[in-house]
C-alpha cells in the first residue's frame, strides 16, 4: 500500500538538493525521533551512497535500480519498497518524476 499521508511530525521546511536540483527533498522527524526524508527525483541517471541503512518507497512514478555489486536494474513503482544498506551505495534511473519517502534504518 502506497504512504500518502503522514501526520504528527516535524518538517524541515529547507530543502536538501542534490545533482544540481535532480533531487530536492525535505527531511520529516516523528516524535520518537525517527527521521525520513520526502522528496522526488527528476529525470536522470544518479548515484546515490549511503550512511545509513535506507528503505526507498515509491509513492509515485516510478525508477530503475541498481544495488551496489549487483549488474541487474530493478523496477520501482508506486507502493513499491527496496532497501540499500548503510555504507553503501545504489544507482537510480528515472525518465518520469520518481516521488519517495526514505526510511532510514
């Protein structure tokens, strides 16, 4: 099922863009002071690295992935998850606008 709606938290109203504005999103803290971020990814091929462990969840849209080490891209749609683990890396294509939550681990 496909997140469309998130209360009770607490958005950083600045923006983080990234791959000159190929990527723009806010980050979301929930009382408990687990942290997501929201945002969308326009058209393009990027790499993205990772701290933490992530979970992208497509909420529209929709991209191709490629996990680090691994030679197979993955489709993501609409309710669609896939999980990266931290220090690590994943590419990202997109030829329509990709909408996400990640979930940081």
């Amino acid at each position: 099922m496909t997140t469309t709606h998130i209360d009770g938290v607490s958005v950083t109203t600045q923006a983080s863009v990234y791959f000159d504005g190929k990527c723009v999103s806010h980050g979301l803290t929930f009382p408990d002071g687990t942290k997501k971020s929201v945002g969308v990814v326009l058209p393009a091929t990027l790499t993205f690295n990772t701290g933490a462990a992530e979970i992208m969840e497509c909420v529209a849209g929709g991209c191709e992935y490629k996990l680090a080490g691994s030679a197979v891209w993955l489709k993501s749609a609409p309710g669609d998850k896939f999980s990266i683990p931290a220090n690590s890396s994943f590419d990202i294509r997109v030829t329509e606008a990709y909408h996400y939550i990640c979930h940081f681990g």
